[in-house]
C-alpha cells in the first residue's frame, strides 16, 4: 500500500477519545492501543504511551439520549446489563441478541433479572423486587399502577412465552403478560473488574479485560462473557470504579476542641459537628459548599477546631482535594478567618499551610502510599476574640486514589 493509502486507512479507522489520568490531567488524541499494561494515543502525530493503572476513563462519545423503547433489560450477577433484541434459555444455556454486541452466550445461572416491559413508572417498584434478597424466584406481573409476583422456579424462555413451575405444575406464561423475572439465591459473580463498559446505547458490561485493536474494543466480562465491540458504539471505559473513594465515603473519627469558652455542650455539637456536602447555614439555611467562587456538592465542611482520623491501612497511593475557606457566611470581610490546615500520615505532617478568607483554593496531591492512618485537623488562626467566627474549611472534591 503507497504511503497515500496507508495515510486513508489511518484516517477512516481513526478513534478520537478523551482521556482523563488519575493525577487529574486529560489527553485528547487518537486511541491506536489498549492492553491491561497500557495506553497508546496519537496526539499531534506523535505517539504517547501511558501505563494503564495511571488511567481513571476513556470518554469515545456521549451516549445516546434514551435505549429503544422495544427491549428486553437483562441484568447479569456481574453487573453487566444488557439491552435485547431477543432472549432465549435453553436449559444451561441462555443466548442474547444484543444491538450492540450481537449474540451473547452465558450461562443461564449468570442471569440475575429480565425486564421485558418498560418501567418508566414503575421503577423504584421494579428496583426494590430486583435487588430483594430472595431464596426463590418470582415471575413479576403488573397490576394497574403497581408490581406484584409469584415465587415459582423459571425454565426456558421462548420467543414468545416462559416456562415456569407453579405449585408442582409447570405453566407456558405468554411473555406479554409477564413484566419481569427475578431470580433467587443468585450469587454476584466472582472477580474484580478492570473496568466499566458504557455502551452508547445504555448497555454496561462490568469487564475483566479490555483491549483496543483494529478500532474495536476486545472485552471478556467479569462473568466470562467475550465480546468484540466497535468503538463508534463505546460511550465510555471506565477504570475508577472500586479505585478511588470519597473522602467522606470512610468511616472515621472525630473530635473537637472547644473555641469558646460560653458554648454549651449544645452550642459546640450544633456550630462545630462535621457536616458532609453542605454547610449548616447559609443565605437560604442549608446551602452547599462554596470556595473559591464556586458551588461543590460533594465535600466536608469543618469548623477550626476540629480534626479528624482516617485509616487508611496502607490501601491508598493518593489524597487528592481542594481547600479553601467557605464563602457562605455574610460577616467574612468583618472578621477576616484565618484557619491552618495540617494534614498527617501516621503521626508525620504531610502538608501544613495557612488559609486565608480572601485567599484562592489550594490544590492537594499528597503521598498516601503505606500510610495506615490520614489525620486533618483544622485549627483556628484568626483574631482571638472571634472564637473562630466564620473559620469554616472547605474540604471539596476530596478522594483517596488507590
């Protein structure tokens, strides 16, 4: 082939995608290479290579607004979810039609639920009887505004009616009457997973492997389900989930030290207590974060005087976070806080810096690797006399990065 039809080929088989790393940076490029080791993009012709561990997501495409109407949703006890054309079960073996990963072959026992009719009313119904903790299974039927079911044991799914045992007797159930199948005493399916699979369409596949070649991504599920996908149909890869936890997500403990010496016990609980993803007060009472000139709905709120202990049992490589003095309260430029934020691992600081109330957030990017045990504590560091008004820490976008 001339370098002019090598030039085409690469262009036509081209795959722009977004990647983000876990240290926060992104790259935008053409995807050429994808293994469990690494990543290989094109950026400006030239190739990059960046080891695969470093990558939290792969974004190829938004997904589409809403999955087609006339599908069966097919929940598998890996966390894949799959969209059908069409499900059969044939004693041990079940075998999926699926638009975006064509015909699927599984275990029969790897399917956790199926949905053959649409739950856009009835979803928090369908969700409660799906995610029950059953020992049989239930054939789920709808009644007017409502799901109701029947324990039975499920046999083979046909084109147009499934088989169930009811009482000792087995019954042929017209599948446009059945709403639902939930199966009992179905274990999640053993492994981890490298990453998620976000199909354009609205199909999950919680994948064991994944690679990239001849512009399409190679997957083998958790569950042992292979498939070969083109990229065009990929929404977003996955790699954070079970890698990073919020900061707030971790049991910890707490402790505070009295500022003024006037505050009832009652008083120091209801202006000191940690509070997670809002403050206590606000313009309009409970408001959400803000530093910086922003609003976070997800972080810790801590008043000077507060610290709190984190174990961390030598699971994190990472403590990565924004802090900056919260710009909720109205009497700031009156009192000027000013709270000092030290961070230590296992008895050693980490980081310790003064914060101002007219002062720009801080970016944290700490070294938590073989540390047992993350120590935040926020003392007061303005006017004495202010028994620390207005030293509330923003503690935002705060995550632990395995």
């Amino acid at each position: 082939m001339t370098s002019f039809g090598l030039l085409i080929a690469f262009l036509l088989n081209a795959v722009p995608v977004d990647v983000s790393l876990l240290d926060g940076s992104r790259i935008h490029g053409d995807l050429e290479a994808l293994t469990a080791d690494a990543l290989t993009i094109s950026v400006d012709g030239q190739a990059k290579t960046v080891p695969r561990p470093d990558v939290l997501q792969l974004e190829f495409g938004a997904p589409s607004p809403a999955p087609a109407a006339n599908v069966t949703e097919i929940s598998l006890t890996d966390g894949t979810r799959l969209l059908a054309t069409s499900l059969t079960v044939t004693g041990p073996d079940a075998a999926v039609e699926s638009p975006s990963l064509g015909t699927v072959k599984t275990p029969a026992t790897a399917i956790r639920s199926v949905r053959f009719a649409d739950a856009a009313d009835v979803a928090a119904a369908w969700d409660e009887l799906r995610n029950s903790d059953s020992q049989k299974d239930r054939v789920i039927v709808r009644k007017g505004d409502a799901l109701d079911f029947v324990a039975g044991v499920i046999g083979d799914i046909r084109k147009e009616e499934v088989v169930v045992v009811l009482g000792g007797q087995e019954a042929k159930v017209p599948i446009g009457r059945v709403f639902g199948l939930v199966y009992g005493a179905r274990k999640s399916a053993a492994g981890g997973s490298a990453g998620d699979i976000q199909l354009k369409n609205g199909e999950r596949v919680a994948a064991r492997t994944v690679e990239f070649s001849d512009g399409k991504l190679l997957l083998t599920s958790v569950g042992g389900v292979t498939a070969s996908v083109p990229a065009d149909r990929v929404a977003v890869v996955d790699y954070g989930r079970g890698k990073i936890r919020g900061l707030a997500e971790l049991p910890r403990q707490v402790d505070y030290k009295k500022l003024n010496p006037f505050w009832s016990a009652e008083d120091q609980a209801r202006i000191q207590s940690l509070r997670i993803d809002q403050v206590p007060w606000g313009r309009t009472g409970n408001s959400s974060l803000r530093t910086g000139g922003k609003a976070y709905s997800k972080g810790l709120w801590m008043h000077s005087g507060t610290t709190i202990r984190i174990p961390l049992d030598r699971q994190y490589r990472k403590l990565q976070a924004l802090a900056g003095l919260d710009e909720n309260p109205a009497g700031r430029p009156k009192v000027q806080p000013k709270v000092r934020l030290l961070i230590s691992l296992d008895g050693k600081p980490a980081f310790d810096q003064m914060l101002g109330w007219d002062q720009a957030p801080v970016s944290l990017d700490i070294d938590t690797t073989e540390a047992r045990l993350l120590e935040i504590e926020v003392q007061s560091a303005g006017e004495p006399g202010f028994f620390g008004a207005c030293e509330h820490l923003d503690l935002v976008e705060a995550k632990l990065i395995k």
